[in-house]
C-alpha cells in the first residue's frame, strides 16, 4: 500500500514543540508536508485572511518538507492543498496544541480550525491536543494515543463531513486509562477583563476568564479528561440545529 | 411590559451602512447599545484576543450608547456584556453584514461569531446578513424582515443553545417571496492564489476562491435565497456529530 500523504498544521507556531511531537510520529505513518503559521495563532478560531497578503516561506526539517506562512492555521491548510502541495493529502493532522481544546474550546480553536477547513475540503482531518498550556509541556504521553487514534482513522477512514477533536490528559503515560469516543461538554468562560492604564494614562483591558462547565454528563470530553481518558469527540461544520426548525416554524415567519 | 435591552454588534466595523441600519430598527424595539469593532473584521472566524490588549472608546451615536473596540466581534460581545453594560442584554443582534454568511460561510463569519458569542453566554442573538457586498449595499428591503424576525425572535423566545443565521437575499422588495427556515447548505469554496511579487522581488499571496455549492436540497439556506427567500438558519455550538459516536466506537481504540 502506498504510504499516505498526512499533512501537518498546527495553531502554535512552526517552532512549537508540540508540532515536533506530531511530526514525529507522523513520519512513522506516512509521508509529511508541514505548512504552519510563522507566529502563535491561539484563539484565532476559524479566522481567514482576505483583506491582506501572505507570504509562505520553505523552512529547514529534517525529512519533512516544511513551509511557514503569514496566514492563520485554516490559510495554511488552504495555502497547502491548493498551491503547496503537488497532490492531495490524505489525511490533515493539526497540533499536538499546548493546551485544551475540548467543550466549547473547540470554538475559539486555530487548531481546530485547521482541522475543520481541511474537513471542507473533503480531507480526512484530526486536531490533538495535550492538556498542558506550558510551552514545555510533556508529550511522552501522547505519543501512543496519537498513533493510534491517527492509525485508524487511515484504516477505517473517517465520515464524510466530521473531524475528530482529540484531547489529552496532562498525567503521566501509565495513568491514561484508555481512550473515550464523547460529546462536547456544554462550558463558557466567564470573563473578566484587566482593566490598566498605559503611560500616557489611556486605559486598555486584558482578557482573561474562568472556565465553567456546566454539563454532568459522563459521556463529555470534560468528563473523561477529568478521568484520565483520551478524548475524542467527533465534530461537524454543518452548524444547523436540526432539532429546533420545526419549532421556529410555528413563530409567525 | 420594559423595553428590551438590544445588543448590536457586527464585523464589518462600527461605520458600516449595514450597522446603521440594524440600530435604526433596533431602536424601535428596545433600548439599544452599541458595541462594535473600530475597523472591519470579515472573515475573524472566532477569533478571540488574548495575545494582545483591547482598547474600547464611546463614539457619538444618535440616541444610543455606541463603542468602539480594538477587538474581534466576538471580544465586542464579551466586553460588552462583562464589561460596558450594567445589565445583561435581552438579545444580541449583529449585522447587517454586508455579503451572504448563508451555507459554510457561517465557519468564517465574524457576523455569526458575535451571534454565536453571545449564544453561548446565553443571550437570545441573531445574525442578519444581505447578500450583497457592496459598502453602498440597499438595505431598504432587509428592514421589514429584520423587524419581524426579531419581535418574534423576543416573543417566542430563541431555544437555548441556538443562534439564528437570517440572510437576505439581494433583491428589490417586492420580489422577496417570504421567509423560510431551513438547514445550512453544503457547500465550500475552491480556493485559487493570486501570486504576485512586491517591488523588492518577493513573492505573495491574495486569497480569492469561487463558491461551490454541493447540495440539491431544496430545504438548505442556498436555495431559500436563489429562490428570493429570506433564508433562517438556526444553528448551534455543539459541534458534536452525534450520529458518528457509534461509528467511531466500532474502531479498535
């Protein structure tokens, strides 16, 4: 069988340790292209870049080729299937992300938003991430799972139309205690915003925020992450409620 | 019964046609704040700022309170909810963005990322979006429907865990055959990079792509609005894909 074609992105940055990590284990799988952003893009969701340029940049691996851009990991995956590289890929990896991206993470995700643009454009894709925002987080763990979870999707393929959200305990290796096919827990992030005042006396404000779950479900990514499980939650780009057209059909539209 | 208190919000920036419009109407059916991006924000996704500080400044605006921010429109939902209003809206409105958010352009929309924020803080919100993507867009048409979408939206209530993603099809009035709730059409886009090279000799990227519908169906938001219907879509932030679960479980994991 021909090895695949596994394209690798990522939301952290092409010097990230945990896109190391992934390509490792990549190479392993198949052949690897990397085409990731040349700056941290955490929190940049499903952002595009279409009032501004791109630059793309081949970058030094070792037995990989590799490309950084200027764009945000979803320009990336459409900068590497459409000029990038010479074929389709057969599978889009993005990550290992420092840090969670499970429950309503997912939403706010540039890893997740690789994966899913790679999804709409028919390519089999999974983000992965470790549950350590640390920049020198322990990926020891992880590479099992990962293998794994990435060796079947190549062999059972995954559904038309969904992407795997993966994510990793941060405990050690024999701690894991297997891995947990899930739903999205229902969480937000309480805000609170860090009021200050700059030198010329103007006032600026930091994000920051508490997350809240608010779901006690035993079959969420929260759950199973808070019990040494692996969590993989398949997700899906077709936002539409279907449950709830027939009730706002009975509004007076 | 008290007035509403109403949220607007949009991407397109804080001087946009389109934002005008939303508030003229808004202010007939509650107290309305403004809080909106100082600049143009298409194609955010949802993006979030926390690499970055967020300024926010009052704008005169007649017969509101009106904000600008340095942020994403879905850092304008969360400052204006945390920080800038002293009680929690009845409802969010963002729009009216000026070009179709109908089908997978719901992914890259900052509109439906302000909607989408504020669903998840569990404020009632509603994305209106003309298909047309002209600054100097005809809005004359859209005020009808965005004022009865949104009295029942407030009388019947939205669903929890639902946003509604209302486009208008860009027509005369009087050609608009209704209103018709419907699910997201699947569709993507064929990316094409225009490559050029700066006067130093090196080379960029634009982004342009072409539309690409992939789906027949005559209940998807692609066909209300090439039929000249007002397309409502109501979609979610649960992204999970229920209907896999069990397929995924079958994998040896």
């Amino acid at each position: 069988m021909k090895r695949p074609l596994i394209l690798v992105t990522n939301d952290d940055g092409i010097t990230a340790p945990g896109l190391q990590e992934l390509i490792a284990i990549m190479k392993e799988l198949g052949d690897v292209v990397v085409v990731a952003p040349d700056s941290p893009q955490s929190g940049m969701g499903h952002a595009i870049t279409i009032n501004s340029i791109l630059h793309v940049h081949e970058v030094k691996m070792e037995g990989v080729k590799a490309y950084s851009t200027s764009g945000t990991p979803a320009d990336c995956v459409k900068l590497a299937v459409n000029e990038i590289l010479d074929r389709r890929p057969d599978l889009c990896v993005s990550g290992i992300n420092h840090g969670s991206n499970a429950s309503i993470n997912i939403i706010y995700s540039g890893t997740m938003s690789a994966a899913m643009e790679a999804g709409i454009e028919d390519i089999p894709a999974i983000g992965f991430s470790l549950c350590d925002y640390s920049w020198d987080a322990d990926f020891v763990a992880s590479r099992n799972y990962v293998r794994q979870i990435t060796s079947e999707a190549i062999k059972n393929g995954i559904p038309k139309g969904v992407v795997l959200n993966v994510n990793i305990p941060n405990v050690k290796e024999e701690e894991i205690e297997g891995i947990r096919v899930c739903r999205q827990a229902k969480a937000n992030w309480k805000e609170t915003f860090d009021k200050r005042t700059n030198p010329l006396g103007q006032e600026y404000y930091w994000l920051t925020g508490n997350f809240t779950l608010m779901d006690q479900g035993e079959d969420t990514d929260e759950w199973a992450l808070a019990n040494n499980f692996v969590s993989v939650v398949p997700a899906q780009y077709d936002l539409t409620a279907h449950h709830s057209i027939q009730h706002i059909n009975s509004w007076d539209l």
